[in-house]
C-alpha cells in the first residue's frame, strides 16, 4: 500500500522534475496535472491540456458606440482626447441612422484626423447605420499572449463568445481579427468545453450564463463563486489609457 509518505516523496520528486507542472496526487476534473494511482499498480496519466480560453466582445474587447452629432463635436473640439466618452444624443432612435447616413463624409473626414485613430474604426450598424468601434488598449498583446499558450500546449482553443445576433457578431470578430492580425472565430455552443475552460468578460452574471451553455460549469453551479472559470476584466468604455487586458492575460497564465 503507498503511505502519505510514499506519496510525498513522489511528489517532490516529481516536482523536481517537473517544476513547470501543476502536479495532483489527487485527480480533479478541474485542473491538469498528473494522477498517480494507488492501489497496487502505480499508474501516471497526464491529462490533455484541452482547455478552451472563451473571450466576450463587447466591453471586453472593444466598445462600439453610435454615431451622433454630439460624437462628431466630440471629435471636431477634441482631436488628440485618450477618453472617448459616452455622450447622449438630441436624436430620437429613429433618426441616428439617417443623420449618420447623411453625414458620413464629414465623419469620416474628422476622424482621420484623430490622433489616435488607430484605436478607432467605423462600421455599419443595422440600428444605427453606422457604428464606431473602440478597440480596447493592448488588445493586440492580449490575443497574441493567448495565442501563444495554444502554441506552447498549454491551452487548447481560444473562441469569442458574445450574445450578439450572428452576422453582427461576424462582423465584430472580422473586425477585431483585422485590428490584431489573428484568426478568432466565433464559438459554436453546441461543442461542450471542458470543465477547466474559462471566460474572460466584463459581466460575472452573464459570464455565468455563458459558462453553463458551454458546459463548463453546472446550471446549479450559476450562482456559486466561478473565479476559478471567470478571469473578470472592468468595462471598457472608450478611456485609451486603460490596460486592464495586460492584467487580464497575467491572469490567465497562472491559470494555465
Ligand atoms: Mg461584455
């Protein structure tokens, strides 16, 4: 029979060994790492790393507002502002998309002239006509740095989960894969992931939800504390200078 100490000493050993790995004597279907059986017949079994990374859009990624008159002032008066703020407009619903429609050239014209006009990218919008899409700070490192974790074996997958309606959805991801130069894709909620899956987003209720249909967690499990499934990142709403995506990449490394 292997003692606690037979166990410890495997341990350590294995530990010496193997100092990048997060090693488990005992098997969870939560963490990757190695199982070693006890009875009779020693065993090891390294589990996959079949983890999938899912990243929510909005707030998470980029924030994407409409285009009012008050947004075109914005811009016109502040040329070189790093916050990009949320403003309300004079206009009833109704009428954003044919003043936007109407005013697009001098739009268009104002924001090349933005300093920092690389963060920003006007696209349709089926509500608004026209929507403007703020890419988050550092959203360039953070999908690389996680690239590289599927590179190195440590993550399997990396999706864009959003509650979006489908073709906008496309449109969102096409467009953060252009800014960033990678090749997300949506995911697809029929695949069930792998219980040491993880989310990162902006919204803990919502990210919940999203947990449960990709099947990472529980439907009873909603409501009980997901941290070690959810890396939470504040809302992004315009402010260049934000870099919690940095954080947020740290976060999942230790994760992995
Ligand atoms: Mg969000």
């Amino acid at each position: 029979m292997i003692t606690k100490q037979h166990k410890t000493f495997v341990y350590n050993m294995l530990d010496t060994l193997l100092e990048d790995l997060t090693i488990n004597l005992f098997p969870t279907s939560h963490t990757k790492g190695l199982y070693i059986a006890a009875h009779g017949a020693k065993m090891i079994f390294m589990e996959a790393e079949d983890s999938t990374v899912l990243l929510d859009m909005d707030e998470t990624m980029i924030h994407v507002i409409k285009l009012t008159p008050e947004i075109l002032e914005f811009f016109q008066k502040n040329p070189d502002s790093q916050n990009i703020p949320a403003l309300k407009t004079n206009l009833k619903s109704n009428e954003i998309a044919p003043w936007a429609k109407e005013n697009i050239k001098q739009i268009q014209k104002t924001l090349s002239q933005y300093k920092y006009k690389t963060f920003i990218k006007i696209i349709p919008h089926e509500q608004y006509g026209y929507g403007l899409i703020i890419f988050r700070p550092h959203i360039k490192e953070f999908i690389d740095g996680l690239q590289e974790l599927i590179t190195k074996h440590d993550l399997q997958d990396l999706k864009v989960f959003t509650a979006n309606k489908q073709d906008y959805a496309q449109v969102l991801v096409d467009n953060v894969n252009e800014h960033v130069g990678q090749n997300l894709e949506l995911y697809n909620p029929s695949q069930p992931l792998k219980p040491s899956s993880m989310i990162v987003d902006d919204n803990k209720p919502l990210a919940g939800g999203k947990l449960v249909r990709a099947q990472i967690i529980d439907k009873k499990d909603i409501m009980s504390d997901n941290t070690q499934h959810l890396v939470h990142v504040p809302a992004f709403r315009g402010d260049l200078n934000d870099k919690a995506l940095l954080q947020a990449l740290e976060d999942v490394k230790e994760r992995v």
